[in-house]
C-alpha cells in the first residue's frame, strides 16, 4: 500500500511537470513578456524604461527557458520558466502580475466556492441515486419507460436555459429569492438556495441514466438471482446486495467530479456573482493574468491527480477484494 | 458566375458528407455491418431521430456552400472591364431566404407582430401622442392591421398547415405504394404501416415528417409577411438567425468530433498493440491533457488563435472568412484537447484485442505491426469510435454555449445558438420581457441535440450488446426463465 501511494506521487509529480511545460508554452507562444507589462501597465505610450522596471520587479525580465549568459546550473536556474513553475510545488504562488498575493486571493475565494460546490456535488449524486434506484425497483413498467424519457429530454437542454429560466422565475417573477449575489452568514442560504436548485435539476438527467445504468448491469447478475430465491424481498435485493455492489462504479464516477466541485462551476459562479475560484479563472483569463492562470491549471491538476488517487485508496473500503499494488 | 469561396469548414463538411456516404456504401455491402445496422433501423425513436436530423443536416449544407455574387456591370463600363463581386458572401440558404434578411426592422418585435415594440412619438390630428407605430415589413400588406391581422394571420396558418398536411398525406400513400411491391396488396400496406406492424418504423417516421412538414407549410405561408419568431434588438429575424446557427452547431459537432479522431485511433491502438514505453508515454500525454480543466485549457488555445488572427489579418478577405476561420480552429482546438477519452478506451480494447489467438496467429504467420494493426486490430475497434462519435456529438452542441458565455466560443459576428442564448439573458430582465429569442434558441437547439441523443443511443445499442440491457420497455417482458 504505502509503496504503492509513493509510486504515485512520483508518477503525480511527472505530470505536473508536464502540465507547467504545457501551460508555460501556450501562454508564451502568443504573449512576450513585453506584452504582458504593457497591458499591465495599462497607460496608453509606455516607455521601454517603465516596462523593463515593471518586468525587473516581477521577474520577467529573464529569458524563457534558457539563460545563455548564466554559468552552470544556472543556466536553466536563471529563467522565467523555472522562477514560475519551481515554488508551485511548494504551493509558494506569489503574486499576480496586477500585484495582489494570489495564495490570499485563493483562500478568500475558498469558502465561497466550496460552500455552493460541496453541497452541490452531494446533492447532486444523492439525488441522482435516489431517481435511478426508483427507476430500477420499478423496471420495465411505465415509470421507468417515461423517466428515462424524461431524462433524455432534460440531459438535452443546455444548462445555461435552466440557469436563465430559474432565474427569470423564481427570482424576477416569484421574487423568491435574490437573483444573484453572496453574503456570508445565514442569509447565504437565500443566495444559494437557487444554484444549488438549478444545479442538481440539469445534471440530474444525465446522472441518473447513468446510475441506472450502473444498477442494472449488477440487476443482471447471478447472485441477484440467489439473493432472490433466498426469498428477499426486491427492496432488499436492490439496497442490501445491488446498491452495495454498484458503489464501485459510481465512486469511479463521483471521483471522476472531484476536481471540478473545487475548482468551482465557472458558469454558475459568474451567473449567480459567487465570488468564487471560477470567477476568478473568467477575470484572470479576460485580463490574461499569466500568474494566475498558471496557478490555477497547476492547482486543478494537483486536485485531479489527487482525486484519483482518493479514489483508488476508496476502493479498498469499498471492495475488500480490491489491494492496491 | 459568381466568385466561389471555398472555406476551410465547408470543405471538412462537405467531406464528412462524403465519408458518411462511403460509409452507407460499405454498410450496405458488408452482411455484418448491415444486419447491426438494421438494429437502428428497426428502431422506431432513431428513426424519428434520424428525419429531424436530416432536416438538420440540410439546412446546414444548404448554408455551407459560400459564394460572393457578381455585381451588375456598371453602365456604360468598358466592355472589358474586371468583374465586380459583391463584398458579402453569400450562400444558397441566404438567398433562399433573402426575404427574411432584406426585412429588417428597427429593433425588437414580438413574433408575428406588425406593430414596432418601442413607442415612438407621431403627430395625430395637430397633438402629439406615443403609440406604437407599424413596422416596416411585418404585416406590411394589411390595410388596416387592427380589423384584418387576426383573420389574415389566421387564413395564412391554415392553409400552410394543410398544404404541409396534404404533402405528408401524399408521401404516406407514395411510400405504401413502394411497399405494396413487398407486402400484398396496396391497402395492407397502408394498413400494416399504420397499425405500425412493419419492420422499419414507418408510423413513426411518417409522423414525424408530418409534424415538420406542416410546421415548414406553416413557415412558407407566414414568413413572407411576417417575422414569424419576432426580431432582435438590432431588428434581424430571429427564425434566420437560428436557421444559421443551427449550420455552426453542425460544424462543432461532427467537425470537432472528427478532429478528436486521427489523435486517438493512432495513439490508442499504437499504446495497446506495443505496450511497454510506448504505452507508458502515450498514456502520460493523455494523463497530462486529461488533468487540466478542460475549459482552461481551450481558453489558453483560443486566447492563442486570436493573436494569430490579429496579427495575420490581411489573409482574409471577408468578414465570414475570417469567422468561419476561426470556428474552424475552435473545432481543432475541441479535437485536440478531447482525444484523451477514446484514446482511452481505444487502449484498453486493443490491449484485449492483442492478446487474442487470431492476432497470435498472425504474429506466427511473420505479418508486420503496420499490417496487423490496420487488418486485424482497427476494425475491431471500429465499433467503439463509431460510438463515441455520436455520443460526442450532442455534447458538444452543448459545449459550444457555454463556451461562447465564457467568451472562448465562435467569432461574434457568426450567430450561433451561445450567442442567442448569451444576449437573452440580458432580454430576459427587460420589461416587456423579450422571450421569443430565447424560445427559438431553445426550441431549435432542444430539437436538435434530443435527435442526436436518441440516434446516439440506437447506435450504442446496436454495437454494444450489453447496452441493450439498459433499455426502458414500457411493459414487463416474460421474464426468461
């Protein structure tokens, strides 16, 4: 176990390592540096003088990826790429290039994506086992024919007509609750209330068919026949042996989801003016804010590579058969 | 003649027509294919499908062949004078419906309106008063709107109703006298496609065509003389505008899709037949791609292709190349950061597909990698790109609206369902509400990505037996014993 998990974070490193080669190259391959301070800089005639003073004090003014005029080691020591990519790995992010300390700028930001993503991916899941383990207790009957209709039809309607339409609804016409916005303390539940909503409504298409599927391929299996011919009860076939036995596909899945509930719905966040990681991510991109930008692919990635390995070490509680090697 | 633009998207488009064409061809001839095949066929939801889809697909090809019209020689010009072409490229669908873009009001109208959403100050009997004054093209021919709009509007959507009736009613009766040849007798043909006792489900693909042609007659009577889904906030038609997304939405969806291709089936069978390093650097790539959020990373592409296009703007001559340049970029950069999925599952069946005993026997036999991989292993995978495919396809008609929203999407100036949507929100808090974009946008794009859904899951069905089992029925089968 332990050789196994060290196994992975050797491999989780290596691509890490390749995700800041790649973002580094994109984002350089059309912005030099020059640029970048510049837009930064933001008066309209800039002098050579200002940019290379704004360039010195943020490190830009080194080559990209290597330093012919450094000896040594330093050589690639001496350079834009390593002074950004090296001390992400110490989680050390340092500071935009507009100047405001990104490490603050995230953990402010936290609270708020985490307090509409969290309850969003639980709920989210929950609800989607609920309908599909409603659909298969009652297969093949007319319930089950019209709610996987009903889920093809609501997995074919873009989520931005659910946000739009509920918002129009519940908080224009209804005035139920606030359009848009984010207060912390208990009145955070007014605001959260309608995105959590939406949220679950237009995904729960598209999980449920999912989780219906998982359920049924166990349905088809022996022992649930000899679970059955024991003389249990369906209701305890589906909850005691099927549900149980399904756990390790949907934890697949709901592993698979972990890194998007951090990084927050970039479309939600912005639609319901959630201070959150996604809005940030839109502002950092409009106003291609290179420090922040890299900082979030590295942060997304860390979190998808840990997902992953959360959800190998899970399947050993899971599934006692399954040993990590 | 006019001047022919050969875009970069038609030209993949037209292709992808005459691949899928190939393909019917190769189907027909192959006893395998066409008997799993015939699953879909058999299948009367896909084949519903299937006739939107259609009225989809030619539409959109109606709209992808571009041209820019000769001007009319100015008089008196030498005779050998260079021709002149018209600045706007145009295609068959824009002259097609020329009625509904030379309509342009002022601004918004509500769907079948003649009179203007915005009240303007006119001058009756010496006072001035608001009122809303008539618009310039919708219910123009009446005169006097107040007593004959009902009526007329009435009168127009009857007959176009029937008339699409009459054309459904005429192609049931063509397709049960082509059946009769088969099945004995012209009235039992009849009977047995109504009673939907046929193999290939002609009750319901007969509906179908019924519902839209009557909603097209419905169109060709009402549209000539009224916006028949109001207009925007610059004044344009809203029907044509949706009519001209629905071309980007069929470019994203199989332009994108087949760009994931190339990437996946090489790296994919490659990684499963050689294993060993080949699979572990195949593998770190796709695990390299796969962790970065996927819409951060199409940014960062996106934010990379209009630098380029800035820089380089004098390649393109017109507006629409520029655009349609652009959305065909936007496709290759959704290929290049989508292969990871099928190149994974591609992997995974090759690496079982490898270790069987015909392959091993080909080993024997001295047959080259290069040989064995394209004879032997890719058309046993063939199944699973086909159905990735059209799984991909309703995705990313979904995609490209969230993409436009976060500013990433197709070029401003081509209309596409994100942008429609995008500018409704803002319509959505007016007072009046203008809900009639947002409707149309909804209505066209719900009718198009649940026709690929349904089809997608007919052919999932028929090249994946297991998925057979996941099939809702609305009654319980006997159960087998």
């Amino acid at each position: 176990m332990l050789n196994y998990i060290l196994r992975r974070i050797g491999y989780a490193l290596l691509i890490l390592v390749g995700v800041n080669l790649l973002t580094f190259t994109l984002f350089f391959a059309v912005n030099s540096p020059d640029n970048i301070a510049r837009l930064n800089i933001g008066a309209k005639r800039v002098s050579q003088d200002a940019i290379e003073k704004w360039k010195a004090e943020r490190g830009y003014d080194k080559p990209l990826w290597f330093n012919s005029k450094a000896e040594g080691f330093d050589k690639v020591r001496q350079t834009i790429f390593y002074d950004r990519s090296l001390r992400l790995f110490t989680l050390n992010f340092g500071t935009s290039d507009s100047g405001r300390d990104i490490a603050h700028e995230i953990a402010n930001r936290i609270p708020a994506s985490l307090a509409l993503a969290g309850p969003m991916l639980l709920l989210t899941v929950f609800s989607g086992i609920a309908f599909a383990l409603l659909l298969v207790f009652f297969r093949a009957s007319y319930l089950d024919f019209w709610g996987t209709v009903v889920c093809v039809v609501m997995m074919s309607i873009s989520s931005l007509f659910y946000i739009i339409m509920a918002q129009w609804f519940f908080g224009k016409t209804l005035k139920l609750v606030p359009l848009s916005g984010f207060v912390p303390g208990l009145d955070l539940v007014k605001f959260l209330a309608l995105p959590l909503v939406v949220g679950i409504v237009f995904q729960l298409g598209s999980e449920a068919r999912l989780f219906r599927a998982m359920l049924l391929e166990e349905v088809g299996k022996d022992y649930v026949r000899t679970a059955r011919s024991k003389g249990l009860s369906e209701p305890a076939v589906l909850f005691g042996h099927v549900l149980r036995n399904a756990w390790l596909p949907i934890l697949t899945h709901v592993g698979a989801l972990l890194p998007y509930a951090f990084l927050g719905s970039i479309v939600f966040e912005s639609f319901f003016g959630i201070p959150g990681l996604g809005t940030y991510v839109v502002e950092a991109i409009a106003g291609q804010d290179f420090a922040i930008v890299h900082t979030m692919v590295f942060l997304g990635s860390l979190l998808y590579i840990l997902a992953y390995l959360a959800t190998d070490i899970a399947y050993t509680f899971v599934d006692p058969r399954v040993r990590l090697a | 003649m006019p001047k022919f633009v050969f875009l970069w998207t038609d030209l993949v488009l037209w292709l992808v027509v005459a691949t899928v064409i190939a393909y019917v061809v190769h189907v027909r001839r192959n006893a395998d294919l066409r008997k799993t095949w015939q699953h879909v066929l058999h299948d009367a939801p896909a084949m519903s499908a299937a006739v939107v889809l259609i009225a989809f697909i030619t539409i959109a090809l109606l709209d992808s062949i571009h041209f820019r019209p000769r001007l009319a020689a100015v008089p008196g010009a030498a005779a050998d004078a260079s021709e002149a072409y018209a600045t706007r490229t145009v295609s068959p669908l824009d002259l097609l419906l020329r009625h509904a873009v030379e309509a342009r009001e002022k601004t918004y109208s509500v769907p079948l309106a003649y009179w203007s959403f915005q009240r303007e100050t006119a001058v009756v009997d010496g006072r001035e008063v608001r009122e809303l004054p008539r618009l310039a093209h919708g219910g123009s021919h009446l005169q006097d709107p107040a007593r004959e709009w009902k009526p007329d509007l009435l009168k127009r959507s009857l007959a176009g109703i029937a008339g699409g009736l009459v054309s459904a009613l005429l192609l049931t009766f063509a397709i049960a006298a082509l059946r009769d040849r088969t099945a004995g007798g012209w009235s039992q043909s009849l009977g047995e496609m109504l009673r939907g006792q046929t193999e290939i489900p002609w009750r319901a693909i007969v509906l179908t065509t019924a519902v839209l042609s009557m909603f097209v007659g419905w169109l060709a009577a009402v549209w000539p003389v009224y916006h028949p889904f109001g207009t925007d906030r610059t004044g344009n038609d809203v029907l044509f505008q949706a009519l001209k997304s629905v071309r980007t939405a069929v470019v994203i969806g199989s332009l994108s899709t087949i760009a994931t291709l190339p990437l996946a089936i090489a790296l994919g069978v490659l990684a499963g037949y050689f294993k060993g390093w080949v699979d572990d650097v195949i593998q770190y790539f796709y695990t390299v791609l796969s962790a970065i959020p996927p819409i951060l990373l199409v940014a960062a592409f996106v934010l990379l292709i209009n630098v380029y296009i800035d820089r380089n703007a004098e390649n393109f001559a017109t507006g629409v190349e520029r655009a349609e340049f652009r959305l065909f970029l936007l496709c290759l950069i959704l290929g290049i950061t989508g292969w990871a999925t099928l190149c994974r599952l591609l992997r995974a069946e090759t690496l079982k597909i490898s270790e069987l005993e015909y392959v091993q026997a080909a080993h024997a036999f001295g047959v080259s990698h290069w040989r064995i991989m394209r004879r032997h292993i890719l058309p046993n995978v063939m199944h699973l790109v086909l159905i990735v495919a059209v799984l991909d396809f309703s995705a990313l008609v979904l995609y490209e609206a969230v993409l436009s929203y976060v500013g990433v999407g197709v070029d401003p100036n081509s209309s596409s369902f994100g942008s429609m949507i995008n500018l409704a929100r803002s319509e959505m808090s007016r007072d009046p509400v203008v809900w009639w974009n947002l409707a149309t946008a909804f209505t066209f794009m719900l009718a198009l990505v649940l026709a690929a859904n349904l089809f997608a899951d007919a052919v999932r069905e028929a090249f994946d037996p297991r998925a057979r089992a996941f099939r809702p029925r609305r009654f319980r089968l006997k159960e087998a014993t």
